[in-house]
C-alpha cells in the first residue's frame, strides 16, 4: 500500500505534501516532478518558481500561523 498523502501547513512559510500525490496546473497538466515523494508549495506569492517555495518568504518576512479548527 502506497504512503497516504499528507499536507503540513508550516507557520510563517510553505504547505508541504508528502505521500503518492500529481500535482496539476489550472489546465489539467500534471507538473513534472521527477520521482520526487515531496514538494513545498508556495503560500506567500514571492516564489520566483511557482507554485514551489524557493525561500522567499523568509526574505520577505511572510507572517501567517495556520492552526487547525
């Protein structure tokens, strides 16, 4: 049985998914992720390479806590 797919909101920075997950654009087109099990996504919009977090929130000093409800 294949991991379950997870997705961990990190405070302050990117969601990360980890598990067996495609990952499609808004047309329908699966990213390219080269065997890859786990990517972060961006949440603060400064990415230079969307929608993967390249660290720019950090620089931009992006503030969000996310908590479960």
């Amino acid at each position: 049985m294949a991991d379950p797919t997870e997705a961990l909101i990190f405070d302050h920075g990117p969601i990360k998914v980890s598990g067996e997950f495609v990952l499609k654009d808004g047309q329908g087109r699966a990213f390219d992720l080269s065997g890859r099990d786990a990517v972060a996504l961006c949440r603060c919009g400064h990415s230079g390479n969307k929608p993967f977090c390249d660290g720019s929130h950090k620089v931009q000093g992006f503030q969000s806590v996310t908590e479960a409800r």
